[in-house]
C-alpha cells in the first residue's frame, strides 16, 4: 500500500501529463479495435459480391479516420508522457539531494556512495519505468475489456475458452515473483557493491599504488564482478524464463483459436470475418499477459526501489520522497530566472563561546565525547589537543552539527544556539576539515565555491595571502584558471590544505574552525600560516593541533582524553599541572 501512496503521488505531481501515455496508448489500441470491426465487415460482406466494389472499401473509412486521430493524439501525448517522466525522476533525485544535504555533514549518507549513487540513478529511472508502463497498462486492460466484450458477442465459447487458459498461466506466473524478488534484491546490491568499489578504487589511486596493492585490489574488485555476474545471472534466468511464458501466449491463444474455429467454421457456426477478427485482436491481447507478467516483475524492482531510497532518507518520514516540490526544470535559463542567492546571516560578533555538558556517541562503537564544558572568548585561539581516539574531531564535528548531539547546551554571546547545523554557516562561521575536499575544477572555483567574484575580489586576495598560496598560484601555469583534477591530484597535501584554508577565509567568518590545518606544512610555511592567521584579533579560531608551534601561540588549550576534557588552561599552566600534556609535549618533539 505504501508503494501504492508513493506511485499516486508521483501521478498527481503532474497528473495531465501523466495521463498522456495513456491517452495515446488508447489512440493506438482504439485504432486497433476500429482496424478489426472494418476488417470483420469486410470479410463477412466479401462472400456476398462477385467482384470488388466501392462499397467494400468504404467500410476502412472510419479506420483511416481512426489513424489520423491517432497520429494527432500521439504528436502530442508523446510530448507530455516524456515530460512527465522527465519531471517524476527529477522529483525524485531532488528530494534525495534535498534531504542530504539537510542533515547534519557526516551523518548525511547512511549508506555508501555507491549505494546512494545507485539510488540516484537507476532506482529513480526503474520508478519511472514502472509509471510508464502502468500508464501503457491502463490502456491496454481498457482495450482488452472492449476486445473482449466485441469477442464474446462474436462466439462465447471460443472467447472463454482462449482467454481463461491464458488467465491461469498469468495466475502460476504470479507465483513465481517471490523467487524473482529475492534474486533482483540480490542483483542490485552486488551492483551496489561493484559501483561502490569503482568509486573507493579511483579515489585512493596513490594509496594503493604507494602499498603497492595493486593486484589484491585487482583480484578483490574481480571477486566483487564474479558475486555480481551470479546475482544477475540468476535474475536474467529466471525473468527470461517468466518472458519466454509470457512470449508464448499469443501462440498458444492462435492455435486454440485455429482449433476451435476450424470445428466451429465446418458445423457453420462462425463466419470468415469472425475467424480474422479473433486472428487481428489475439495478437495484441497476448500482449495484455505478457505486459502483466512484465508489469508484476516491475512492481518487484519498484518496491526494491523505494525501499532504498527511503533508506537514503533514513530519519524522515517516508512520505518526503514523494514531497512535491516547484522545480522549474521547463523555464529558461539565465541570469534573470537565476534562483535568489541564500540570504546571510546576520553575524554578530562573537564575544563569548560556551558549550556545557555537550555529548555525543557513535552508535556503532558507543565511543565518542561526554560532558564537555568549554567557555571561548572572542579574538582568541582555543587549540583543542589530545592523543589518537581522545575525541578532538568528534568534538568539533558536535559542536558544528555535522553530527546529531546526543546532549548538551551551545550559547553564542549568551544565546541559545537551538540548531547547530543550521547556526554554524558562513558568515558565522567556517571549517576546514583534516582532510579537505577539492573540486575538479579550477582554482578559483574550489576557493569561491559558488561566491560571486565580482563582490569578493579583494576577499579573494586577502584570503590568498593569509594562506599563503601567493607564490605557489603564480608558479602555476594558468594561476587561479588551474584545473586541479580530480580532488587536487594536481597539487602537493600542503597545497590542498592551504586552497582549504582560502576557501574557509574568503567567506570572512567570525569563527575559524580548522581541524590539523599545518600537519602537511613546512615549519615556515606553518608558521608564516598561523601569524597571518592571527594578524586580526577580530576573528575567533578553534583549532586542533598537537604542534608546538601551534600550542605555544593559543590563548587557551583544551586537552581531551578518552573523550572527556582532561583539562584546560594556557600552555604554562598546563605544563605545570596537566600529565597529560606534558606527555603530548613530549610527543610533539
């Protein structure tokens, strides 16, 4: 039924299109059923005269009359069946993209990318297929019902005895889906698996090469092929099997006919013209069972289908899939239908940073931060330290919402702060991760990010000066135009952190959140980093770091052990009083 509700919504998205396949398909079958009458009257009057007259072939009129209907209903239903399938899969993907990009940053996927590319792809298209094969399907039970109405007033017997064999073969064909579920449940994870591969293969080309894993990652993605091959072999043999049934109804339906009609023609109770009707209409009601056979083992893909892809909505009731939404994909584009730019928040310097008791767990591990309670100051450096597994990042991301907090209150100059995700944004704040994320794209454009140019020119000098990317842009052969390929390949670990640095502060954010900015850098090259960095008093930065460079120039460090603060002070202080620390300062040497 659930599957029913989503199927109506996507109808009703665009019902005047959607009706279109349809209308169009009646076009077609009505020229059809027109065809047979003309040709039952031709048959059943040709006995009567000697010789060919006019009179014979006025009976086709209302048929060639019937084609131009047609050729008109067709022009134009096609047009709107393709916008209708076109607009239903755009919906579709754009709930997806839309609720993604709503959640918190790592908690955005619940599956892997190759999964949620999948569902992007061909869950989406398989949804549509089925919408148009229902509209197809509509048609045809409605031809199918006339054909047999006009089947049985020509001879009863015949009628029942070609269309209940054909029924029960429908009926055994049913059975059968249990079987092709499992198997095409099968086929699309194995699919899942391969393209998932393919991604995590392609994006850590150097590490392997450097592993020198070449050939296990080779034999692995082989043994992944091999699973997929079976999977699909499985599906393919059995919907073959269910096709060829399904292929051979109208043959079995002819030769019942022929059968029938030949003892009904010798005893004189049916007509030549009743015997070609039942010949002309058979051959496309043979199409009705195997567009029901294939139509059921589309309601299976389909229920697949949806069920992944409200899995990559995880957390939202599953009606938002179907959401309708104004998607604008027929307006012409350019700078006037361009969308409004995403007003900025209203930024009000930050005074004063407090979080209190902020916890949060990793469901899978349990392990993550409990009771943390910070108090950061405006215009100063907080550096937030501790040893592998102490939580820093995890810290971060809490206090970012790029993760759920499971407890815990954040105040922003004294005022509640009710939505981490949604409060910590740009011109509020911004964030470089420990392992930034570049575009394959040019320079300037992995550093804008969608910031126009023209309103951030001096923005964008500034930002590339503090993070000292002036000498290495000039050295590069078309500057900032630079295509850097997929991810930065072009550029060297240091150069992909400072490029995220640019992009963190050419969006002039009151707080700098940066986890490990200068592990890829050179001593000077660090140091030159941070005391531009710290040249404005205006800005507050957090940042993760165990470097003494970056130790000794923080107004305040928080050292983290086992998820908790350990404690927290300057690093005199800390030195002095903190174990811990002092352990970390060894181990920074």
């Amino acid at each position: 039924m659930r599957n029913a509700r989503f199927l109506w919504e996507l109808i009703s998205y665009r019902p005047a299109s959607a009706s279109c396949r349809t209308l169009f398909m009646l076009a077609c079958y009505g020229e059809r059923i027109v065809f047979g009458l003309a040709i039952q009257a031709f048959f059943n009057t040709l006995p009567q005269h000697t010789q060919m007259t006019p009179e014979l072939f006025v009976l086709f009129l209302p048929w060639l009359i019937a084609i131009a209907v047609r050729l008109i209903v067709v022009n134009f239903g096609t047009i709107g069946a393709v916008r209708f399938e076109f607009s239903a899969q755009a919906l579709l993907q754009h709930n997806l993209f839309k609720h993604i990009l709503q959640r918190p940053g790592f908690q955005a996927l619940p599956d892997s990318v190759g999964n949620t590319i999948s569902s992007f792809r061909d869950d989406t298209a398989i949804v549509v297929e089925l919408l148009s094969h229902l509209g197809e399907t509509c048609a045809l039970i409605i031809y199918t019902s006339v054909v047999f109405i006009i089947l049985l007033r020509v001879n009863v017997l015949i009628t029942l005895l070609v269309f209940l064999p054909l029924c029960c073969i429908v009926v055994l064909a049913r059975q059968a889906q249990k079987g092709l579920e499992k198997y095409r449940r099968a086929s699309r994870t194995a699919t899942s698996n391969v393209t998932g591969a393919i991604g995590e293969i392609f994006g850590a080309v150097q590490a392997i090469q450097v592993a020198g894993a070449e050939q296990h990652v080779v034999a692995h993605f082989h043994t992944l092929n091999a699973q997929r091959r079976a999977s699909m072999v499985k599906d393919r043999m059995l919907s073959g099997a269910l096709d060829a049934l399904f292929g051979n109804v109208g043959d079995i339906g002819t030769a019942l006919i022929l059968v029938l009609a030949a003892l009904s023609l010798t005893a004189g109770q049916i007509r030549p013209g009743d015997l070609v009707i039942f010949l002309t209409y058979l051959a496309i009601v043979s199409d009705f069972f195997t567009d029901i056979g294939s139509l059921l083992a589309q309601q299976t893909q389909a229920r697949i289908s949806f069920e992944r892809m409200t899995n990559v909505i995880h957390g939202m009731p599953d009606h938002q899939l179907v959401a309708h939404h104004a998607l604008h994909i027929h307006d012409k584009v350019n700078e006037e239908s361009a969308p409004p730019a995403v007003p900025q928040p209203v930024v009000v310097p930050l005074q004063q940073l407090v979080v209190r008791d902020l916890c949060y767990r990793y469901p899978e591990t349990g392990r993550g931060i409990a009771g943390i309670n910070i108090c950061i100051q405006g215009g100063t450096l907080t550096v937030i330290t501790g040893r592998i597994g102490a939580g820093k990042t995890t810290l971060l991301h809490t206090l970012l919402g790029l993760v759920t907090a499971d407890a815990g209150e954040i105040t922003w100059n004294e005022r509640p702060v009710a939505d981490a995700a949604a409060f910590f944004i740009p011109q509020r704040s911004a964030y470089t991760a420990q392992v930034p994320h570049l575009f394959s794209d040019t320079l300037r454009e992995n550093i804008l990010l969608g910031l126009p140019e023209h309103e951030h020119t001096n923005d964008l000098s500034t930002a590339i000066h503090t993070a000292v990317l002036d000498h290495d842009i000039a050295a590069l052969e078309h500057g900032l135009d630079t295509r850097i390929g997929v991810r930065g390949v072009k550029l060297s670990g240091g150069q992909i952190q400072r490029v995220a640095a640019a992009r963190m502060l050419v969006r002039q954010p009151a707080l700098i959140v940066c986890d490990d900015l200068s592990s890829a850098l050179d001593i000077e090259t660090e140091q030159l980093l941070w005391d531009r960095l710290r040249t404005s008093r205006t800005q507050t930065c957090i940042a993760i770091s165990h470097r003494r460079s970056v130790l000794q120039r923080a107004d305040q460090i928080i050292v983290l052990k086992q998820g908790q603060v350990e404690a927290a002070g300057s690093l005199e202080q800390l030195l002095t009083t903190s174990q811990e620390m002092q352990r970390i300062w060894q181990g920074s040497e």
